[in-house]
C-alpha cells in the first residue's frame, strides 16, 4: 500500500480537463511544500511535470497545472490530448525519518 | 542533456544479493548539488523510494529497507550502484535509477532525470 493515495484511473475526452488527487497526512503533503508529480509512458524513463506544489519545469506545457490544499495535492490537465495517456504519480518529502514517499499513481485514459 | 541507465543481472535467486549499478552521461556524478537516488516499482504498484547518495558520498536510506540496502558512488567511472541483501520474492520489481536537485541549489526537493529502468525478478 503506497503512503500517498491516488485513484487508480481517470478518463476524459480530447480537449476536455482532468484532475488527479493526491491525498497524504499532516507528516508529508501538508507539512511540506515539496510535492512533485511524474508522468510516465510505459518502458520509457518518468518525466518530472510539477515541482515544489505547482513549478513546471521548462519544456512542460502549461496545459499542466497543480496545487495544494491541506493533506491533498492536485494535478489539473487540460486541453487533454493524446499524448496525454499515461501513468501520473505523486510524491512527497515525508520528513528525515520516511523521507521521500510516493502515490500508487493513476492511469489517465484519453477516450 | 542528463541521461542515467541502469543495467545488471534481470534474475536473482532468493537469499542472494541484488546489485545493479546506473551510467551517468551528461554530467559529473561527484559536482554540483545533486543526489542519486534508487527507486523500484513492483508490478502492479506504486514507486517505492529506497534511497539516495549525495554527490560527496553521503548516504541516507529508507527505513523499511535500511538494513539490507546499500548505494555507493563510482566517480571514476560516473556510476552508481544499490545492493540489496537477502533478497526475496517481494523484492522482483522494475529498479529505477533518478537524480534528485532542488530549485535552491541544496538539499533534494525533486526528481528531474530518471533511466528508463530495470526488471529485476527474485527467482530460483
């Protein structure tokens, strides 16, 4: 069982916008601002899409937007394309004991 | 453009030591404020970190797995590699090698290159 919960599928239609929760506890999503999220096709190497709650890195569309809200992160895609099919996971600094914990990411279907 | 690749055996028998090792190109392993980190993802499951070193060698580990686990740096070689001792089935999962770096140029907020991973199935 991941630290960090995700639901395991999202789906929408192209153009259309999707969020994908991630909920923690008071010891990582809340008490630290450094939330991240990856996007991962398949065989290939996971892709950094938001950094430090809501930073996108450069080359990211910003088609990808994220947040916080208490112990819940949020990632919003929109305009959804395609491409955009793939596996997203969540990930949280947790402290100097549990360090660096994940979510159990969730697969986004673009119907 | 930062690259890392993780190579080593794809089957290990129960009891035994996993040892794989990740390339580094585009970079220096041993400057700048980066950590390498080990992350694995058995099938069917989320990612798991298992832990990281620090450019000068520092170490720190997950706690589940911080009794068997060990990560060394090679600088001659720009590599680094994780062992994991007295492997068991729950131990079969996808290994990925990331580099861990922070917007503030210290300490780790994020993972910004990652290999494509390696399967690694604990099997006799």
């Amino acid at each position: 069982q991941s630290a960090l919960t995700q639901p395991r599928s999202v789906s929408g239609s192209p153009g259309q916008s999707v969020t994908i929760s991630c909920t923690g506890t008071s010891n990582d999503v809340s008490a630290y601002n450094f939330v991240s999220w990856y996007q991962h096709h398949p065989g290939k190497a996971p892709q950094l899409l938001i950094y430090d709650v809501s930073q996108r890195p450069s080359g990211v569309p910003n088609r990808f937007s994220a947040s916080k809200s208490g112990n819940t992160a949020s990632l919003l895609i929109s305009g959804l394309q395609a491409e955009d099919e793939a596996d997203y996971y969540c990930c949280s600094y947790a402290g100097t004991y549990d360090l660096w914990v994940f979510g159990g990411g969730t697969k986004l279907t673009v119907l | 453009q930062v690259q890392l690749q993780e190579s080593g055996p794809g089957v290990v028998k129960p009891s035994q030591t996993l040892s794989l090792t990740c390339i580094v190109s585009g970079g220096s392993i041993s400057s700048g404020n980066y950590y390498w980190n080990w992350i694995r993802q058995p099938a069917g499951e989320g990612l798991e970190w298992i832990g990281r070193i620090y450019s000068r060698g520092s170490t720190d580990y997950s706690p589940s797995l911080k009794s068997r686990v060990t990560i060394s740096l090679d600088t001659s070689g720009n590599q680094f590699s994780l062992g994991l001792d007295s492997v068991t089935a729950a131990d079969t999962a996808v290994y990925y090698c990331a580099r861990g770096t922070s917007a503030m140029g210290r300490g780790m907020a994020y993972f910004d290159y990652w290999g494509q991973g390696t399967l690694v199935a604990v099997s006799s």
